[in-house]
C-alpha cells in the first residue's frame, strides 16, 4: 500500500468515526453520560486532548485492523479486529478509572467497553469496505 494510499485510507477512516462517534456522543449517550457523571464531567470539552485520542485510535484502528484486512482482502476480519481493538483501547480509560476513582460508576465502564467494540468494529468494517472500493484495492 502506497503511503498517498495510506492517507487516504486514514482520512476515510477518520470521517467514518467521526460520524459514527458523534451521533453516539451527541445524540444516543448525551443524557446517559450526564446522568451518571455528572459532577465528574467538566463543563468545558479538553478539544486538544480530545482530538490527541481520535488520531491516535484511528492510527491504531488502521495499522491492527484495517489494513490488514485489506492486505488479505477479508473486510470481516477488520470488523473482529477492530472490534478487539475498540474494546482493549475504552477498557484502559474505564478500567483504570474504576480501579481508581471513588464512585466510577460500574454501568458506565459496562456501557463503555460495549461501545469500544462497537464503534471499533463499525469503523474498521466501514473503512475497510470504502477503502477495497475508493482504492481499488
């Protein structure tokens, strides 16, 4: 895979989590999140660390499940391992604040690590797709 091919494929991995994450944040969680972290949510989104976390997920999503799949023409794999990925990359935040805050709240880890694999496989999956067919790949 050329690198023009790989920015490519990283811009449309991108767009799709973007997509797929903000309707998550913005629309189907937004109460949820509100609801059970309320005191701990800062009124102000840290875009900066924010934006840090979205690049280096879809680095890590590209370079563990998309290309791969790609690489061996199997659009299934990049939804498994995506999916791994996701579900690993949310447990380190959840896990670790439920190992070390005084109040995290279980459901929120649960719900968490369930959306991890799900927007990881979802992206990944995605991208794989467009990708096969944008890059003729």
């Amino acid at each position: 895979m050329t690198f023009r091919q790989m920015v490519t494929l990283y811009l449309i991995t991108l767009a799709v989590f973007f997509l797929i994450d903000m309707v998550w944040l913005g629309v189907v969680a937004k109460g949820f999140y509100r609801k059970h972290l309320g005191g701990l949510l800062s009124p102000k989104v840290n875009w900066a660390a924010a934006m840090l976390f979205y690049l280096l997920f879809i680095v890590g999503l590209l370079v563990f499940a998309v290309r791969p799949a790609l690489v061996q023409g199997a659009p299934l794999q990049a939804l498994l391992l995506g999916a791994l990925f996701g579900l690993i990359s949310y447990a380190t935040y959840d896990l670790t604040n439920l190992a070390t805050l005084k109040d995290w709240p279980v459901l929120v880890t649960v719900v968490d690590l369930a959306w991890g694999a799900a927007l990881g496989g979802l992206v990944s999956f995605t991208s794989a797709l467009l990708g096969r067919w944008l890059l003729k790949l």
